[in-house]
C-alpha cells in the first residue's frame, strides 16, 4: 500500500505518538492536509475520531520481489472475513520483526477504508504482500 496523502487534526488527536507519525510522513515526502476540527469531523467515518487518516493507493508486489530476510517466519492469509482482523494480523507480523505477512486471496475486504483503523501506526513498519 502506498500512502499518498495523511488528513490530520491535531485538536483530535488522543496520543502524542500522532506526531511521530506525522513526521515519519513528512520524511517519506507524503503529502500532509491539516483539516479543522470541524472539517476533520465531517470527512471522519466513525463517531469519536482520533484525528488521523490516509488516502491510499493499492499496490500489488509479487511473492517474486519481496526480499526475504535469514529465516523469515511467513504467515500467509486467505479469505479473511473482517477487516479488524487484517489490523490484528499485521500487528501480530509488526510484534514478530522478521514476520512477512501473505494474502493468498484478493478479496473486496481490502477497499474497505476501516481496515487500518487498528494499526495506523503500522503503516510505515509492516511488509505484506498479495
């Protein structure tokens, strides 16, 4: 997943971790909009927001180009049925630093904007692949 632009309203945000992310962003040359809270409120998708979200692009690598480190632990996935479930398999590969993470199957659960909601801070850190 490419990260293309990062919204965020620091009024909202519920951990001074936020700014590390922030920062990180800036760092990859992600594009940064500062919204109102106001503004932030109305493009959130859930009740309480925490003031951080990221437009997305998809990107499908091939088990043929990810590099692999010394005994890698591979977890492989298919037909995951709800999208918090994604965010707890990538912070379970995050916790484990040489884990790769695998969807053996494309499903339409990947366009579904919550599915990051659990691990945004992840976002920078975990390798997958489809």
């Amino acid at each position: 997943m490419a990260i293309e632009t990062i919204f965020f309203c620091p009024e909202l945000f519920t951990n001074d971790s936020f700014w590390h992310l922030i920062h990180e962003a800036e760092k990859a040359q992600i594009e940064l909009v500062q919204l109102s809270e106001s503004a932030y409120s109305k493009c959130a998708y859930r009740e309480g927001p925490d003031g951080l979200m990221a437009l997305a692009k998809m990107i499908s690598m091939p088990v043929e180009a990810l590099r692999l480190p010394n005994n890698p632990l591979l977890l492989v996935v298919e037909r995951v049925e709800k999208p918090g479930n994604i965010g707890a398999l990538l912070r379970t590969a995050d916790a484990v630093v040489q884990t790769r993470l695998f969807f053996a199957t494309r499903s339409r659960i990947f366009t579904i904007p919550t599915r990051y909601v659990l691990h945004k801070g992840l976002l920078f850190s975990s390798h997958s692949c489809d």
